[in-house]
C-alpha cells in the first residue's frame, strides 16, 4: 500500500504549494513568496485544524482536478468563489457540487475537480495535517522563478503526487466559513514613497485620483495596471534598491506595477507608493480586468488598519460553523435512536 | 556622521539611504550597517536587505514602532564602525570561449576591441560586490572597465543558461540559474553560485572577486567535476588587501 497522498490529474491554470513565504532570506536575493491572499490561506487552514501558516494548494483562475489516494481525507476550500465537484471515482461525468469556504471528508479514489473562480483570482485547497514536504529555508512556498521549495520548486503538473501528513482524516464535524470578508478589494489603501520624489505633488495626487485596470500581463511578480499613465520628473531609473511587497513601481511606460509575493528582491524602477500590508491580501486575490484604485494614509493609519487585521485573524475561529451532517446519516442516527429506545422499551 | 535620510517602503519596511551613486564607501556604510543592525538582534526587525547604496529594514510594526526603529537606526549610523568582518577574495573561473560568449562579437564591434582585448580588460580589475539580489545567489560585481560598461541589448533574450557571466553597465553578474536576460553575455562560469541543494549563496555582498580566464576544456572538466561533487570553490583570501 502507498502512502497517502493527492495524485494531480489537472493542475488547472497554475496551482502552486504555499504558506506564508520564507523572510531572511532577500539578502542573497531570494523572494519571500508565500500566499497571494494569507488570510484565506489561514482561513483553509483554520477549516481543517492546521497551523495558520501551513503549506497549501493556491489555485489561479482555473482550480486542480485530482484523486484521492488515502483511506480517507479532509479538505478544505478557502478565497474565491467556485464550482467544486466531488466525484465517485475517475469514470464519474457527475458528482456531488459543494461550495467554497468550507471542509470536507474525502475517501479514497474520489476525484475532487474544482473549476473556474468567480469573485476572486485565486483559491486555497488545504488538507487535514498538510502536505508532507519538506521546507526549504524554513518554508514549503513554491518559488518558481528561483526553482526552491513547494513541489519541485514548480507549479503542478498532471501525474504529479502530493504526499500527505496524515494517513486518514480525523473523525470529527465538518465546517463552514460565516461572516469573514474574503471579497477582492477595489479600493486599496498605500503609503507614499519610497521614491515620491521621482514625481511631481501633481502627479502623485493623479495617481491617488486615478482608476486602474488589473492588466492580463499580471502574475504572482506584480500586478500590472492599465490607466492614465504617470509621469515621473526625474527619469525612471535609480540605482537599484531593495523591494518591499506591495510596492507600486512606475516604469518607463508610465503604467504601474504592484509588486506581489514573488517579486524579486530588488529592482531599479522609482516607487511612487506602497500598498500598505493590512490590504496586500485583498489586493492578491484581484482578478485580471478588476478596477482598482488607492487610497493615501499615513504610517499611524497603516498601524491602525494592521492591528485590526491581526484582531481579526485571530478570532477566525469564531467565523467557522458546524455543517449539520448530511440527511442520510441523520436519518441513520434516527434509526439508531429508536433502535437503542425499542429495546428500552421491550425491556419495561 | 554620514549623511543619511530614511524612506518609508509602506508599513513593514524603511529604506535607509546613504547617497544616490554607486560608491565601494557607500556600500562599505551600508553592509556596517546592516552588520550593526543584525548584531543588535533588535526585536521587531524581521531582515535587513543591503543594496549599492541603501539598506531595507523590514519589521513587524505590532511589535516596533516606525518611529522607534528610525531612532534605533539613527544611533547605529552615529556609532558606524567600519565593518570588521572581513569578506572574502574568490578566484572565479570563466570561460570566455565564444562558443559560450554569445555576445562577445557584439561587444566587440560595440566597443571596436579584439576579444582578447575584451577578455583581457574584463578578467584585470578585482570586483567589489555590492549586493545580491534579483535571482538566489546573484551578486552584482563593480567596477567592468569604462569602454566596456555597456547598455542592455536591443532586444532582450528570453533564456539564457544557467552560470552566464553578463555585462551590466558597470557591473559583472554571474546568472545562477536560467532566466530571460537583457544584458550582453561574454563568458560561463562552471562553479554555481547558488547552491541548489543546499540553499546557500556563493559570494556575499563585501566579498572580492577575480575572473580567471579557463579554456573550454577547462570549463568543461570543472563544469563535471562541481556537478559530481569532487570539486568545490574555496576563497583564496580574505578581501581587506585585495587591490582594487
């Protein structure tokens, strides 16, 4: 028998292993990484009882299909909206259509197929105990551009089996997601600098008052925006520096760039704003053709905006619901029940 | 004290800059710098990320504050002590043969010199580097002689090999794995300068560096025997002597 493991049948449009990225390591020029959208990373995780930092699938746009290859297994889905289907086997056309934002027990040779996302660019698949893989520089995230980490330091390709932590899932309730905020968000808060002195006051205010569109040239490097493009007063080289994540890069054609997770660790285009971090998750999960647009705030406002956040998370515990068991096994429970009272009463 | 000012880089990063050129002292302030800041163990500060002529602190801004770890860096710059751990001087092997040199009848019509010429002004200075960055274990090396300081190309190639040794302006860049590029290449090196397996980078920025020119069939006899296992780069010395 084989260990426990999903074995990819579609990787979908780029699905890649994530956590919350590898810091300490940008001085010798590796990216951090990590998940588009941590909060519903933490929220699958949270779904399925892992650590809030534990490795999981990210889906773009077009989500995995895959088979079950465990006695049994608890998934869980977290981030964008999506038609998840779970079929009896790999010769099933149909199966059973679940939601999004919730966990689920799986058995073996049951095939999960997950489709297109809606509201969101991108989908977290956790699994009950996480994937049995092991870190590199303290971290599962998939860095593709430095080939380090995840599952063969690459996104998923059909064939590909994942190994899991856990042989089987846990017996316990299943649940839902109720009352967290997962939505993509179309107003994103920034801090100017750190290269504002590369634009004019005039053009910068253009910039806080312009609207954006997310352009198809976008990854996880950087989300390209198209929109009234902005002049810098002093060329559009410097000498290059370091890079934050979230940082809002105006190259020489004016459009800006966010740079995200994967963004390399330096770079030598002027950054006129960086997106502050209590709203880079929200901002990960925009799909291409989204408008967006930025909203000014100070350092204190950033604080106060992160603050919140980490109140947030720490109590997504309390937004998880129990799901009532399906009808089939209340009704055996039914059974059960007058069962265990006909004898009680045969007995009086 | 050395002139600096600091720039916020959104909530979890400050950029402290030094000046604005490209300048061995200025690096020299940032790396003591960064040194300082590491030993400082200051709680709150997640990395620093030293570059030409600035230094990125990220922090985590539940535990510190912009403000405190501004004040924090300001007394690290006024106590700025040289950096006294000393890098390391590295003889790297290059192989300038032009069937791996794509760009050498390039550069020499762009720079009207012989490939001799090129490999001969190019393997003279001993590099300084500044600072890794843009892929795992990439170094940037300065100064490449002035006639050869060239511009990126025309048109930029979407792959080349792992180990190119490109011209970047003023600077030399061993490419440790593969990537689309813009720069002009002129020559391999065997010995990687990220340690796939390991995770760990070759050079660090402070480090000396020399190219030592090595035929192909030299470069291929090293090239093997890195990949094998039974070769392995050790520095020749520390980089406080080297000439510049």
């Amino acid at each position: 028998m084989t260990a426990a493991a999903l074995r990819i049948i579609s990787p979908g449009l780029s699905t890649t292993v994530q956590d919350l990225g590898r810091s300490g390591f940008q001085r010798l020029g590796v990216a951090v990484g990590g998940a588009l959208d941590p909060i519903s990373l933490r929220a699958a995780n949270a779904l399925v009882g892992n650590p809030a930092g534990a490795g999981a699938l990210e889906a773009l746009y077009v989500g995995p299909s895959f088979v079950v290859d465990a006695d049994d297994a608890r998934l869980s889905f977290a981030g964008a909206d999506a038609e998840i289907e779970i079929l009896a086997d790999t010769d099933a056309q149909r199966g059973e259509t679940i939601s999004s934002r919730r966990s689920i027990r799986v058995r073996r040779g049951q095939v999960v197929r997950v489709g297109s996302l809606k509201n969101g660019a991108v989908l977290y698949i956790a699994v009950e105990g996480g994937f049995a893989i092991e870190p590199t520089l303290g971290s599962v995230s998939t860095d593709s551009r430095g080939k380090i980490g995840g599952w063969q330091g690459r996104a998923l390709v059909a064939g590909d089996v994942l190994p899991l932590r856990f042989a089987a899932a846990t017996d316990r309730d299943e649940y839902r997601l109720d009352g967290l905020d997962l939505a993509p968000s179309f107003r994103v808060r920034a801090i100017c600098g750190p290269q504002s002195d590369y634009f004019s006051q005039a053009e910068i205010e253009r910039f806080f008052a312009g609207e954006y569109t997310v352009s198809a040239g976008s990854n996880r490097m950087g989300m390209r925006l198209d929109g009234g493009p902005i002049r810098h007063c002093r060329g559009f080289n410097i000498i290059s520096d370091a890079i934050a994540t979230g940082s809002i890069q105006v190259p020489g054609s004016g459009q800006p760039i966010v740079l995200l997770a994967d963004h390399q660790t330096t770079g030598g285009y002027p950054k006129i704003a960086t997106v502050i971090s209590a709203d880079l998750p929200a901002i990960g999960r925009l799909p291409i053709g989204a408008k967006i647009s930025f909203a000014a705030v100070t350092l204190e406002e950033a604080a106060a905006a992160r603050r919140r956040l980490a109140a947030e998370l720490e109590n997504i515990g309390d937004k998880m619901v129990r799901i009532a068991p399906p009808s089939a096994l209340v009704a055996a429970r039914l059974l059960e029940c007058n069962l265990i009272s006909g004898v009680c009463n045969a007995a009086a | 004290m050395l002139d600096y000012r600091v720039l916020p880089a959104g909530d979890t990063a400050l950029v402290v800059e030094f000046g604005d050129r490209i300048d061995r002292e200025l690096n020299a302030a940032v790396l003591a710098l960064a040194h300082g800041l590491d030993a400082a163990q200051v709680p709150g500060i997640v990395e620093t990320v030293p570059t030409f002529r600035s230094l990125m602190v990220h922090y985590e801004p539940l535990v510190l504050s912009a403000s405190a770890l501004t004040a924090r860096i300001g007394e690290q710059v006024r106590s700025l002590k040289a950096n006294t751990t000393a890098g390391h001087l590295w003889h790297l092997p290059v192989c300038y043969d032009p069937s791996l040199a794509i760009d050498l009848d390039n550069v020499a019509r762009r720079t009207s010199l012989s490939a001799q010429q090129i490999v001969d002004r190019h393997s003279a200075p001993t590099y300084h580097v500044y600072m890794l960055g843009f892929l795992p274990g990439q170094a940037y090396m300065g100064e490449v002689a002035a006639e050869l300081a060239l511009d990126r190309l025309e048109t930029p190639r979407t792959r080349i090999p792992a180990g190119s040794l490109a011209i970047a302006a003023a600077m030399s860049c061993v490419f440790p794995l593969e990537t689309p590029c813009g720069w002009h290449i002129i020559g391999r090196c065997p010995v990687p300068l990220w340690d796939q397996g390991r995770a760990t980078a070759l050079l660090a920025p402070g480090d000396k560096v020399r190219f030592v020119p090595v035929s192909i069939r030299e470069y291929e006899t090293l090239a093997t025997g890195v990949s094998q296992g039974v070769l392995r780069l050790e520095p020749v010395g520390d980089a406080v002597g080297a000439a510049a």
